[in-house]
C-alpha cells in the first residue's frame, strides 16, 4: 500500500486555526455525523468520547446502515460529514460522483474474518468442518447483496466448500446480527467479523480465515464533500490516527493497516 500523508497543507492549516478557536471561550457549536455500519458503532463512539473531552465544542453523531443505503443517503445529500466503509464498490461510486473530498478516502484500520460456534460446541475447529453431517446450520451474510456474504462466499470458495455450506446457510445482514444468531443456538457456527465477537461471551472464535482468502478487509474513512466542517472533519480523522485512539480500536478488535 502506497504510503500517504494522511492530511494535506492546507488541512494542517485549518486544523491550527481550529486549535486557535478552541484556546477560546466561546468556541462555536459543531456537529458531526459520521456515517458507517453497524458494528463500527460501539468503538468509533468510545473513540469519539476521547475526542470530545479535548474539543467540547463538538458533538458527533453516528449514523449506522448498510454501505449501500449509506451511499444512498449521502447522494440525496444527506448531511454527511464522514463515511467509514469497507464496501469498494460504494468507494468507487461516491469517488466517481465527486462526493468525496480530493485526497481521500485513507486507510482506517483492519478486520478479520472469523469462523464462530457456541461457547461449549464442540467438533469444529476449522473452516473445512463446516461440511460435516453434524453441522446444520450456519450463519452467514447474504453473499450477493451484503459485504459480510462477500466475504464468507469468498473464504468457502477459497476452502472449496461453498457450494456445500450454500445448502446449510442461514442467511443475514449484519455480522452483529449473526454473532447474535450463533449465540442463540440458531446456528452451529458463523461466518462473522472478528471486531464483533465481542459483543458476546456465549460464543467463541475457532478459526480466522488466511487474508489471501478473502479481498481486502480495511475499512476507508473519507471527508463528504458537501460538508460544512471539514475542518473538523479532517482533525478527527487526524485524532483517530493518534495513538490513544488506535489503543482503543485495537481493544475492539481491530488492526492497523500496514504501510508498505
């Protein structure tokens, strides 16, 4: 991955103003929203709490659907002022709209895909054993329409057992939501992200999936053109990129993207 400076100049320049404005009493009011999938929610929140007792004047709201809908809102223009997605098609279609500010979006941080079962399953441990009799059912996102189907049609493909695990699928949207169904017993094992195991304690992680197993799993964070703090906007991504921040991120599961 081509190494990039994460703000540009004139970024630097506006964050120095806003470090100015802050030294003051009367700092105006900002709101931000940021927009991004459900399981992002928890942590960006924590993260941004950090954010908030250094900047009081700001308050930021999270905004939580599936990439596409996401997409949707901010075409309508939707008052969007940041899009954490790791959806490229949804990348490409904001770029090639130009609703995405130059120079984003950048690498935010990774996942993993993970093979779950319930806490006191026993007699699976890899992603091959999917296939056995015992396994009924598993979790998994819908592999045409959702990004976590995408990723687990592409580890089974991967594994060369889709088209068996296809038959035994208990279709999803969310990871959340399979985690969810996993630790209810409605399935014997899921295909999930990592960063949302955490979400339970009744189930646990028997396998993660090779990364040449699946596409890229790095999450992009990018300014929305059309909104009206960029200046803030950018200082946070800025924020997030610091280390009391990335501390928090990797508690939840989650990694720092390699430069190459």
């Amino acid at each position: 991955m081509k190494k990039t400076p994460i703000l540009t100049l004139i970024s630097w320049i506006a964050i120095f103003c806003l470090w100015l404005a802050g030294c003051t009493e009367q700092a105006k009011p900002v709101a931000l929203t940021i927009s991004a999938n459900p399981s992002l929610k928890e942590t960006i929140l924590e993260v941004s709490e950090l954010y908030t007792q250094k900047k009081p004047n700001v308050t930021i709201t999270y905004n939580t659907g599936g990439a596409t809908f996401l997409q949707e809102q901010i075409q309508q223009g939707a008052p969007v002022d940041l899009f954490v997605t790791n959806n490229p098609k949804v990348i490409k279609t904001l770029k090639s709209q130009g609703l995405v500010l130059d120079n984003y979006p950048q690498p935010f941080i990774k996942n993993q895909v993970v093979l779950i079962t319930p806490k006191d399953s026993t007699g699976i441990s890899k992603f091959q054993d999917l296939v056995s009799n015992r396994v009924k059912k598993v979790a998994m996102g819908e592999p045409e329409n959702t990004q976590t189907g995408i990723y687990g049609k592409e580890v089974l493909t991967f594994f060369k057992i889709f088209d068996q695990v296809k038959k035994k699928a208990v279709f999803g949207e969310y990871s959340l939501q399979l985690v969810k169904d996993v630790a209810a017993g409605n399935a014997d094992a899921g295909i999930v992200y990592r960063s949302d195991t955490r979400t339970s304690d009744k189930i646990k992680i028997v396998a993660v999936a090779p990364e040449d197993s699946h596409s890229s799993f790095v999450y992009q964070i990018m300014v929305i053109k059309s909104s009206k703090n960029i200046p803030y906007a950018q200082d946070f991504i800025q924020f997030l990129s610091g280390k009391k921040a990335f501390n928090k991120l990797q508690e939840a599961g989650y990694l720092r993207v390699e430069e190459d």
